[in-house]
C-alpha cells in the first residue's frame, strides 16, 4: 500500500492568551465543569469573557466545536460591549480556530488576521506569536508552505526572544509537519524533536502528544516502521490519559497505516474505522476527509475496488469542500488507482491528471526553493541577530573597560594631586615649624642671656658685699676684745 500523508497534519493551533495546558491530574471536562462553577457567580464582564473563552478553548480540545463556538461568540460580544480588546482579540482567535477546526480555512484566516490588526495595535507581543503561528497553519492545510513557513518562523522569533517556550514547541512541531510534508524527515525530525524536548520539559501533555505522532509519522515516511510504531502508540496512551477525542483519532489512523504498511488489513480497517467514528462525532471534516482516503486505500489491496472508488469519491468531495489540496490530491490518485482496476481508463487518465497537477502545485522545484529560501533567510536573521547581540556585548565590555580606565585615570590624578596638596601642606607645616623653632630658640637665647646677666649681677653684688663687710671671725675678736676692756 502506498503511503499518504492524512494524518500526518496533527498541527497545533494556539491562543495569544494562554499556554498549552497539560492535563496531569484532571480531564478536560472536569476543566470545563469547574470554570462554569466560577462564570455562573461572576458580575464583572471582562472577567466573565475570560471565563467564556477557558471554556471555549477547552471544548475546541475535545472536539466540541459548535458549543466552543457559542461560547466564543458571546465573549466577543461582551467584550466589543466593554470595548475589551484583549477580549475582543482572545474571542476572534477562537472563533478563527473553530472555523480551522471545521474545514472553514478562509473565515479562519479572516478571524485570525482581524486578531493579529488588534494585538498589533495593543503591542501584545505574545498575541502578535499566536497569530502568526496560527496563519501558518492554515495555509499549511491549503498547501501553501512557502506563506505557512513565512508566519511559522515569524512566530519564532518572537518566542525565542520573549522565552515562550510552549509556544516555541508549537512553532517547532508545525515546521517540522512542513519539511515532512515536503519529504524532508531529516528536517521534519530535527524540529519535531525539538519541539518534543521542549514538551517533556515544561510537562505539556498536548504538544508531546503532538511530538509524538510527528516524529512516528517522520520514521515512517522513512521507511522506520518499528520506531514509528513505537512513537505512535506513545501518542496513543496520552491521548486516551486526558480523554482528547481528535488525538485519539489521529493516533488511530497513524497505527492504521502501520498495520496497512505491514500488510496487516483486517487490523488496520478497524482502526481507520475507529478514527473516522471519533472524527464525525466532533465534527472535524479534515480527519474525515483523511480516514476516506485510508479506508479506500486499503480496499484497493484487499477489495473491491468499487468499495475503494466510493470512500475516494467522498474523500475528494469533502475535501474540495473544506479546500484541502493534500487530501485532494490523494483523493485523485486513488481514483486513478481504483478506476484502472476497474477498466475505466479514461477516467483513470483524467484523475491521475488531476492528481499531477495537485501535486505539482504542492511540491514543485521553485516550491522547495522558495521554502529553502525561507529558511535560509530566517537562519540569517537569527545569525545576525546573535552576532550582533554578540558585538553590542563586546562593545559593552569595551566601554566598561574604557570607563574602568577613565575612572582608574582619574583616581591616579586625583592620587597624585591629593598627594601634591599634602605635600605642600606638610612642606609649609614644616616651614611654620622650623620658623616657630627658630623664634623659639632665639627667644631662648635672648632669655639665657638675661638669665646670664642676672646671674652676673648677683655675684657682682655678692663680691661688692662680701667685700665690704667684715668677715664673721673678724667681728668676733673685736667683740671679744671689747669685752677685755681692750
């Protein structure tokens, strides 16, 4: 049986105001149950719009889009009352992806483009990313990768610069699903690989699952059917863990093709059958449109190919309906294929006619160039933005440095003439001290010298006195000798 790519778009679609949520502990119901509890005992209207839109993303997840779509409504509503942009962006994205969800890609693009005007004149940088990522993935599912690439990597940049990594995984897995869709699976891998690290990380249930069914679709498409296996049924098990209905459907159809690959058809009518089943009741006519085309694919190996030609013929009429050129395309080649087995070969002529020209519109050499082109340019982008944050650091060092230097120049200077004015200070101190000691020391000589001079005249005196009068021995003998009568 020959490969197709119908369940290989499981591409994530985002809101500008929310993660992707991992549900760990609780299903989405639950979610669901719980934030009606709180919308039915609020009276603010903004916040009563933000409860709304919770509701609506969670019913978008498990695939009840009609009741997603009533709720996004009304908050729009409420929010265009109160003039709440944020709400009024919030609701349009919603809305867009509902419209996403149902095969509706151009009342998508309008929601999702009137969202983008609106986060741009906010400046709200993550609702700016969230757009972005969601155009790309519409104009993924019409075929035209060269614009889908163009917002993927514009959503890129902006979540590797604001460190958004939930939604840089989904950018990751959505360029990956572009490359796979291109044959490229060593791209395909290298980005949904990344993607997936990120997932595991941050612990968000959705996107692994999403890595998950990627890379098996890359091993496949590369000829890996163990490794694909593997990765699929991963897929699987979570998917049934929080109880999404369209991962369970996708997971499906993928162990389908496994089973079709290993010429194992009884197994993989059921699982096709399971998945077109879980499709119809949430209403999502791309996976219809995708399970049609593997049901019939494996009727023209096992047959009739009456009953092949009729799961192609609805194949191509609902995929024509919701512009889906990858399941077109397909469709038309299986009716080529089934029509030759039936004799009818101008009917065959004209489909596999059809086919070419599909595929020659999805994948065509200046296509590929253009995509490469993309890359390339986005790759530079980023390289220049590196060198440059690189040089602006340097130059930041190189200032700091000069600054360091000015500053250490001018502490010398200031060095040197503090030490020059305490030099000089010292130098007069100096001065003040040897003149005051001279002062001194004259005012000591003068006073020696009248000290000496004193002195002087004292023992001058002395001798004038010492001199004049007679000495004690001398006074005695006269006394005596009065007394004698001398």
């Amino acid at each position: 049986m020959k490969k197709n790519l119908s369940f290989f778009k499981f591409k994530i679609s985002f809101f500008s105001f929310f993660f992707c949520v991992s549900f760990v502990c609780f299903s989405q119901t639950k979610e669901i149950d719980s934030i009606k509890l709180v919308l039915a005992a609020e009276k603010v209207d903004t916040m009563i719009v933000k409860h709304k839109t919770r509701i609506a993303r969670h019913l978008v997840n498990i695939g009840e889009y009609d009741q997603s779509l009533k709720f996004s409504t009304e908050a729009k509503a409420l929010a265009e009352k109160n003039h709440y942009k944020k709400g009024i962006s919030n609701s349009l994205n919603l809305i867009g992806l509902v419209c996403e969800s149902k095969g509706d890609y151009s009342g998508a693009i309008a929601n999702y483009k009137s969202s983008l005007e609106i986060n741009e004149e906010i400046k709200d940088q993550k609702g700016i990313s969230g757009c972005y990522n969601n155009l790309g993935v519409v104009y993924s599912d019409q075929g035209n990768y060269v614009e889908s690439l163009k917002y993927y990597f514009l959503a890129v940049k902006i979540n590797e610069a604001t460190g958004n990594l939930d939604w840089l995984g989904n950018n990751y897995i959505n360029i990956g699903v572009i490359y796979g869709e291109q044959k490229n699976h060593s791209e395909a891998l290298k980005y949904s690989h990344k993607g997936l690290e990120i997932f595991e990380t941050t612990k968000n249930v959705i996107g692994i699952i999403a890595g998950n069914n990627l890379i098996g679709h890359c091993y496949w498409g590369s000829g890996d059917i163990p490794k694909a296996m593997i990765y699929y049924a991963k897929s699987l098990e979570l998917s049934k863990e929080i109880g999404d209905k369209n991962g369970i459907a996708v997971s499906l159809g993928n162990l389908g093709l496994m089973f079709a690959q290993q010429g194992k058809y009884n197994d993989a009518l059921i699982k096709h059958g399971e998945a077109l089943q879980l499709f119809e009741e949430i209403g999502n006519d791309e996976g219809r449109s995708g399970s049609y085309v593997n049901l019939g694919g494996i009727y023209l190996e096992t047959g009739p190919a009456k009953t092949a030609k009729k799961y192609f013929k609805k194949a191509l009429d609902l995929s024509k309906t919701i512009r889906n050129l990858e399941t077109t395309k397909m469709s038309y080649r299986g009716l080529a294929r089934a029509d030759s087995c039936l004799g009818e070969y101008q009917s065959a002529y004209e489909n596999y006619k059809q086919y070419t020209l599909y595929k020659d519109s999805l994948i065509n050499e200046e296509n590929t160039k253009k995509l490469v082109q993309t890359q390339m340019q986005y790759e530079f982008d980023k390289k220049e933005n590196q060198m440059r944050e690189e040089q602006m650091k340097l130059d930041a060092i190189a200032e700091e440095k000069a600054k360091r230097q000015n500053l250490f120049f001018l502490l010398v200077c200031f060095g040197a003439l503090a030490a020059t004015v305490i030099a000089i200070l010292i130098l007069r101190t100096l001065r003040i001290t040897r003149k005051q000691k001279e002062i001194i020391e004259k005012q000591k000589h003068i006073v020696e010298e009248k000290q000496n001079e004193i002195l002087s005249s004292i023992r001058y005196a002395k001798r004038i006195q010492t001199a004049l009068l007679p000495n004690e021995t001398m006074i005695y003998k006269l006394l005596t000798n009065l007394k004698r009568g001398d």
